[in-house]
C-alpha cells in the first residue's frame, strides 16, 4: 500500500479534535447513522443476521474509540428490540450508550408509511417508540423522517403532540415550494415545525461522495459495480442458493486520504445552493450500513482539506435541528397541509406515491385488523373494565407490537419480497386472533353486567348490539338467534326495551342445532339449541355503548305475506335508493330526495402495468378495455323487507400478461371472470357492492369505475385526522421531472360534490382512487396494481419475477366498497358517518339473564357533542393510572362541545381470580362515584391543563379546526 492508502493507527483515530466550530462558517455536522429497513429485499431475519453485525461492530466502536461521539439509529427503536433478542447480554451496553447520548435512538418504533396505515397507528408507533427508548434513557426528540412516500397533513401536530418541533425528509417536497432546504411546515390545525428537505443526497450524501472515494478509491461516486480485484466474493452456486447476493471474501481495509480533498469539495458545492443557514447535514450512513471507526480521520482530513473555511465536526441529529431551528430566517417559506408535491431538477427524491396501490391485498389486511384492534377491542375492553373486569393490557400491548411491525413502509408499502407479505399475513393474523379474544371476553362481561333479573325463568333471551361508531345508529344486522329447543320455538319475535316490535327477515332455521359451551372450570359441553338466520332492523342504538333486544319464542306462528325490495326484475329500491343492475353489470342509481340519475356505475378498466412499487408505466403500445360493452349475467341472490341481493357475472378475457420487450400486451387472452353483488338495506342511503374474482393475468391495472357526472373542480377525501381538499384537474407536468400520479391516497371514502349533489365511494382497506378531469367527472377505486417484482437495489431494477410473484396479486380476491348519492357536501350529506357505519358494523351477542346486573339496558359509554367531533381512541394510559379518550374536529372550523365517558362515573376495581370463581364471574358495574380528574395531554400523554367536570359529569371542551385534543380521566387513588 501506498502512504496515502495507508490505515492511520488507532491511536491517531483517537487524538482529539476541535471540539467547537468557529462563527461565520459553513458548519458540516458530520453525523454518522444507518438506514434500517428491518425487511425489504430481505425477510426480517435475514436482515436481522445484518443487524446484528452491524449493531456488534457499533457498540465495540464506540467503547474503543471515545472521538467516535455518537451514532444515530434511524429514528426508530425496533433495532434494539431485534438484536437484544440475539445479544441479550448487550442490554446493558446499549442503556449506558443512550443514557451518555452516544446512540440515538427513537421516536418511532419503526418507520412507517404514513398513507398506508391510520391515523391512530402513527399516534400508537409514536407512543410505543417512546416506551421503548425511554426505558433505555433517551428518546431523540426529532422528526427526522427518512421514511414514507410523502407526509400526511397532521403530522405537524401530531409532531408537535410529542414535543417534537422539527422534521426532516424529502420525498413529497420540491424547490418549487422548498427553493432552500429550511422552510417552516405548518398542518391544517395551524401546528408549525421548522422543516428541512436536507440537501442533495439527503441521508447519505458523505456516505456516496467522500466515503465510497476514501474507503473504495472510487472515483465516479455513483458508479455501483466495482472491481473483482475490489476483495473477491464468496458466492453460493447450487440451486438452494444461487440467488443469494455474494459476500465480500476478504473486503480490503484501505484509507486512501490523495482523494480526500476533491471529493470534501465537491460534497460542499454541490449544496451550495441548498441551505439558507449556515449549518449542514453530512450524512455519513446508507441502507443497512455499517459505522466505521475510519469515520474520526475523514473528519478530521476533511477540516484540513478544506481549509479552515468549513468546519466539518461529529455532529448527531438533536445537535444539528437545533442550530438548524436557531439560524432559519423568519421570513423562510411555510408550506402548508400534505406533502405530496412532486420532484423537480434540484429537489432530492422523487415522490414513488404508488405505493398506495402495490399490494392492495396487504392493505386490506392492515386495515382489518387495525379496525378490530383500535375500533373495537380496545375500547371494548376499557368499556368492561370501567365496569370492573380485569383489562387485558399485556395482550393489548402484544397485538400493537404485531401490528406496527408490519407498519414499516417498504413492508406496508408492498415494496418487498415475498417472504415479506407472508410475514406480515402471520403477524396481522396474531394481532386480529388477539383481538377477537379481547373482544369476545369484554362482550361478555359487559352483557352479564346488564340488569336483566326480571327475565330470569321466562322464555325470553336477551340480545345485545354493540355500536363502536360515536354516534346512534339503525341499521340491518344479520344475526344468528339461538333458542333452546326446551323452549319449543315455532318461531321467533323480537322487541325492544319498551316492548316494540323488532322487524327482522327470517332466512334460514337449522334444528336440531347442537352448541358447543366452554367453562374455565368444566369440559366442553353442549347446549340443544334452535338456530334462526335472520336479518335484524335494530334501530337507536346510542354511541359508543349498547341496546337491548328481547327474543320470545312463538309457539303458533303465523307468518305474513312476504315482502320484497324488488320493483322490477334488475330494479331493488328502498326509501333512498333505486338500484338497476345493468345488462353489462354495472348500475343506474336514483336518488329520490333529488331526483339525480347516475348511469352506469361500477365498470371495470384494465390497463397495462409494467412498473414497480413506486411508479406505475404502461406497456409502449397501450391497449385499454372496460367492461361496458361486455354481458352479465344478472341473478336475484335473496329478496325481503330488509335486504335484497342481486348477482351480476361479468364473463371478461384480458391479456395474459405483457410481452417480454415491455412494449406490448400479451396476444394471448384469458378468461376473466368478475363477480359483482349489489346489496341494498332498508334505511341505507347506499348501495354495497362486494366484487370477487380470480386474478390469473399478470402486468395489469385494474379499477372500478364511476362515472358521476358532477361538475366540480375537487373532490374531498379522508385522510389521517383530516379531510382532504384535492383539485381533480392534475398539476401541469412541465413543472416537474417526476411523471404526475394520476391515483392520490384516502382512507374510509372520496367524494365529489357541487354543493348540492354529491356521490361519495365507501371503501373498507381500498387506499388508492382516481378522479378524472373529464366530461363524466369519473370517481375510479384501484382494486389491483399487478406489477413485475423489480427492486432498485442499485441503479439498475433488480427482477426477482422469476422466483416472486407476489406483486402480480394472482388467486383469489375480495373488495368491498359503497355508492352512496348525497345532497350537500360531504359533512352535511353525512358521508362521514354512512362510511364508519360501513367499515364498523354494529355487533350482535345473546347472553342469559342472571341475579348480578346493575347496568342499563341501554347505555352510551362516551357521549360526545355536537357532530363534527370524533372520537379516535379510547385507551388505558400510558403511565396505567388512568384512561384516555382522543377526540379530533374533522371540519375546519372551531367547535364548542363536550365529552362524558362513562356517564360521568369512574371506574370499578376489578377482583382477584379466586374471588372472580366465586362470585360466578360477576364483575361490580358502575361504580358511584365521580371521575377525580380530567386532565388535557398532549398525544405523549404529558398534562397541558385540568379540565372541568361538571355535576353531571360533562367535560367541556373547545377544538380549533382540525384539531386533535387528548383527555385523560383518573380515579380517586
């Protein structure tokens, strides 16, 4: 090796350096860091055999060489939870390194994509982050944000709810906003942060430009294919493991110091147009790099080379946001709401928004089991537990650890191997078995605290509906009634509390029906039962709490003349809605309050699909079909007073798949068979559409359309804590260097309205929709982005379709989605709460009468006014000393309301498990005594104020626009 090569010795690594940069120079916080995607090209495991590795070599580095000041772990703490489950012996290691500020880790616990996942997920990531980095003794409180394909409106605020007052990323962000990397972000509540897009290579621009030359001798920095002569590699070659990467043999070990002084300078000028203060961001990190003790000489080299006109200094990230927060100009840019603006010649990343649509199978998943953990068990189970039932915490906590493990965007973003969706299949699976537990047992013990003692000995079975929405709701429930056969039902009949009679459509009676019975303290047994499928009317079931039900068996029942929904024999209507099923299997929709036709919604399109996760391309020659010309076959499914059900089979053929040159569609046809099933309930002001098919073609793209004939210039969609104004007409391209996205992200519905009509989609787990600036003003919902498994691992798409196929979505398939015509916009056309009633029905459980109730029959555990004001969570505390609501205004105007959880009552102590045996399971109920305390708290669930409660329990409160407020309500110790 030459002199210049040479390694220095480790004692001059360890020489100290200046430790202060001098004023009125540019200052380069050199800050040495990873970026771990815990699974992408690799399964979890296999990454984490690198974590390892690379989290051995931090620790050894920074015990041996103290100038090595500190390493910043990606803002997220799930790294040190994966290699402690490896290296258990390194805790300790690891506490004393946080605790002296040498390794930083958090706020996240991992990095999400914040458009795939809800609101309250981000909120629950956020929160365990800060668990677990606080147990280790130091949370980075900073919003460095090397994550997610753009950002969400709320996160200024929800930033801000964490005392985090900066951020920095730069995907979503261009010059035209941006034309410094500072600027100051602000959310649609008015919560501001100062921002950073970070320059040029953001997160790894020492790493490509100084590190690569002095450690590598490479000379064209982006070059990605190196030598052989570069260290050799060991490679398996048979046919387990050919498609494994190759392994440096012997990496060399080489510090070539002649190419220091070219590339520190062209790391400088190549920013110099980017930063309006004088403190910059050296990153000295890349995907799953290592730290390297080489690192304390560059530095120290680059000062020299530089001159004394630049101080470059081991900086870490809360050093650098802080002098970043001191130096912004006042007069600096803010750039409101979402940030999804697109790349342009200077910026950093393109924005790679497809992904909201690769893998909707993923998504859909997600979002199942994110509504059955936060929705439905976890405030069920604070519900049972106000009422002195044990609370199930540990499970709780076990299930959010499944679910946000998925959360990680390459995992969310469907932009990984296959291995990575059967993982994230099995991890959601537990959070959701999780769940049904916890809901099933806090049900049960919040019906056997109901009163129900004037029933015991009569034949009259009590039945319980659940609503989880924060509003009162009528709705048609399917139920499945069981009466013992001891009871020799003909038939049933059903009432209310006040003894009115329940409507219901009978669909099918299955005796002798045998259930199966479990005790904690017994075998399985069996009851001899009566079983009647039937269609429940279940009206004025209050918020967030239950109503009661009463089943009476009918001994001589006479039946009445059966009544239908059908007006025509393709024509279903109810009180809103006229619904014509089309002979080409799309609808004609009358609304009757307006008279406003819509024709032909919900045709299929298929386009070609030749792209990756992050961008969607079509084939060079392009062909288009839709199924508006196609035949269907129409059939009646079932028919009543409460429900009707029509068929339609939409016999398709597509392309097989795309031609090997990418320039064509397959000449070759398959035959593509689509499902579609209009259902329309009594009282429903939309119709539902569940669409099944088998995807067995490959490289296609394929949306429902609906053509909605509505002159407006936006449409509104729900996003994380917001509802979105877009403008349908799209941006002009010549603006930008990135392809515009012609698909945007939304949540539970989009819709479009002129003020007067409107026509809202409700969709449960879709998260992708089209609004197209034609005559029709079509509303478009992806259901299938089928796409080659290509990887940019370097320059180059890495193809893995020969062995992955995972992204082309092939088998079976399911949606689930609405049409609900409204007039008004979407806030007074009560589009918001027709779709949580469509994505969080109500539940039905039967119990039996016992001696033990005290509660109503009827009760609403939080009671929130006025509408406008929506609940988002409903949790045990973070400390464990009391219980917590979150509501958020979802309009942009301030609103005046107030909260009372639990009717003002505090909660009951729960009981030991002998002492639960021998009460037969009685849990105490409402307690008698008022909540000690309402506390406001930021979302870290830190005390802001004290909030009153009046006598009757009421807290009041007042909510800015889009603002998201956290209440926290404590018992007497």
């Amino acid at each position: 090796m030459t002199p210049e090569s040479s390694l220095l010795s480790d004692k001059a690594l360890s020489k100290k350096r200046d430790s202060k940069p001098a004023k009125n120079k540019i200052k380069c916080h050199f800050i040495s860091n990873t970026h771990w995607d815990r699974e992408w090209r690799f399964s979890m495991q296999r990454t984490r055999y690198m974590l390892v590795y690379m989290m051995d070599m931090l620790l050894d580095t920074l015990e041996k060489y103290p100038d090595f000041s500190s390493f910043h772990l990606d803002s997220q703490t799930i790294p040190i939870l994966d290699y402690l489950e490896i290296r258990p012996e390194k805790e300790h290691t690891i506490r004393e390194m946080v605790q002296n500020k040498r390794l930083f880790i958090g706020p996240w616990f991992c990095l999400p994509d914040e458009f795939c996942v809800s609101g309250e997920s981000i909120i629950r990531n956020l929160l365990l982050g800060h668990k677990i980095a606080g147990k280790f003794g130091g949370i980075s409180k900073s919003g460095y944000s090397p994550f997610s394909w753009g950002q969400i409106s709320q996160m200024p605020q929800i930033y801000k709810g964490f005392g985090i007052d900066f951020t920095a990323f730069y995907r979503g962000i261009n010059t035209l906003v941006a034309p410094k990397s500072e600027i100051f972000w602000q959310g649609p509540d008015g919560s501001r942060l100062v921002c950073s897009r970070l320059g040029k290579r953001p997160r790894y621009n020492v790493w490509y430009v100084i590190q690569r030359p002095v450690y590598w001798n490479q000379q064209d920095v982006d070059e990605r294919i190196v030598s052989w002569d570069s260290g050799g590699a060991f490679k398996i070659i048979d046919s387990q493991g050919n498609l494994l990467d190759a392994q440096y043999t012997h990496a060399p070990f080489n510090y070539h110091k002649q190419n220091i002084s070219k590339f520190a300078h062209q790391a400088i000028e190549e920013q110099n147009e980017d930063w309006s203060t004088p403190h910059r961001f050296w990153s000295c990190g890349h995907d799953s790099s290592c730290p390297d003790m080489r690192e304390i000489q560059m530095i120290r080299d680059c000062n020299e080379a530089l001159g004394g006109t630049i101080d470059v200094f081991h900086s870490n990230f809360m050093d650098f946001q802080q002098q970043v927060i001191r130096n912004i100009s006042e007069d600096a840019p803010v750039v409101k709401g979402e940030m999804r603006h697109y790349f342009t010649e200077g910026s950093t990343s393109v924005l790679y928004g497809w992904v909201i649509s690769a893998r909707m199978d993923i998504k859909q998943d997600n979002f199942k089991t994110e509504n059955d953990l936060t929705n439905l068990a976890e405030p069920l189970a604070v519900y049972a537990a106000l009422l002195g039932a044990d609370f199930p915490g540990g499970f709780l906590d076990e299930a959010y650890k499944w679910l946000l493990q998925n959360h990680g965007h390459d995992s969310i973003g469907g932009c990984s191997r296959d291995i990575i969706s059967q993982d994230m299949l099995f991890r959601s699976r537990q959070a959701r078995e999780i769940a049904a537990c916890i809901t099933e047992t806090s049900l049960a013990k919040i019906a056997g605290s109901i009163d129900y003692s004037d029933l015991i000995g009569r034949e009259i079975l009590p039945i319980l509906a659940y609503n989880p929405a924060d509003f009162a709701r009528r709705e048609i429930v399917k139920a499945y009634i069981q009466v013992p056969d001891s009871w020799d039902s003909q038939g049933i009949k059903i009432t209310d509390t006040r003894g009115n009679k329940i409507d219901f459509q009978l669909m099918r009676t299955e005796s002798p029906f045998y259930q199966i019975v479990q005790s904690p303290n017994d075998t399985a047994n069996m009851f001899h039962m009566k079983r009647y499928e039937a269609l429940l009317d279940i009206k004025n079931v209050p918020a967030n709490g239950y109503s009661s039900f009463f089943v009476k068996p009918v001994k001589n029942e006479i039946r009445p003349c059966r009544k239908t929904m059908l007006s025509g024999e393709q024509t279903m209507e109810n009180e809103h809605l006229r619904v014509t099923v089309n002979s080409n299997g799309t609808i004609d929709l009358l609304y009757k309050k307006t008279g406003r036709q819509y024709k032909n919604l919900g045709y299929f399109r298929d386009s070609s699909e030749i792209g990756n996760p992050w961008e969607h391309k079509n084939v060079a020659n392009e062909q288009v079909f839709t199924t508006l010309n196609q035949n269907a076959r129409v059939s009646l499914v079932s028919d009543g007073e409460l429900e009707t059900c029509l068929k339609a089979v939409i016999d398709w053929s597509l392309p097989a798949a795309r031609t090997p040159d990418d320039k064509f569609r397959s000449e070759f046809f398959r035959p593509y068979e689509i499902t579609n099933y209009y259902t329309l309930r009594k009282g429903s002001d939309y119709v539902e559409i569940k669409t099944e098919l088998e995807n067995n073609v490959e490289d296609h793209y394929l949306q429902v359309c609906f053509p909605t004939g509505i002159n407006a210039d936006t449409v509104h969609a729900q996003g994380q804590f917001d509802v979105l104004e877009r403008q349908i007409k799209l941006p002009d391209p010549a603006l930008f260097d990135e392809d515009i996205q012609t698909e945007q992200p939304m949540n539970n519905f989009v819709d479009i309205s002129d003020g007067e009509n409107g026509l809202a989609l409700l969709n449960e787990g879709l998260k992708a929709y089209e609004a197209q600036d034609n005559p029709q003003r079509n509303l478009n919902l992806t259901l299938l982005r089928c796409f080659p498994m290509r990887i940019c691992v370097t320059q180059e798409m890495i193809d893995y379709s020969s062995v992955d196929s995972g992204s082309q979505c092939l088998g079976r398939h399911s949606f689930r989605y609405a049409v609900m015509p409204h007039s008004d916009g979407w806030n007074l056309g009560g589009v918001w709460e027709a779709s949580e009633k469509f994505v969080r029905p109500l539940r039905v459980c039967q119990t039996a009468p016992s001696k033990y109730g005290t509660e109503p029959m009827c009760k609403s555990f939080v009671e929130i006014e006025p509408q406008g004001v929506t609940l988002s969570a409903v949790k045990r505390s973070e400390t464990g000393d009391g219980w917590v609501i979150r509501l958020f205004n979802r309009l942009n105007k301030s609103v005046s309301g107030r909260v009372r959880f639990n009717g003002g009552k505090q909660a009951s102590k729960s009981s030991s498990p002998v002492e639960q045996l021998k009460n037969e399971f009685n849990i105490p109920g409402t307690s008698a005594k008022m909540w000690q305390k309402a506390i406001q708290v930021t979302l870290e669930e830190l005390p802001e104020k004290e909030l009153e409660i009046d006598p009757d329990g009421w807290v009041h409160v007042a909510l800015s626009g889009k603002k998201i407020l956290t209440i926290k309500f404590k018992s007497e110790v």
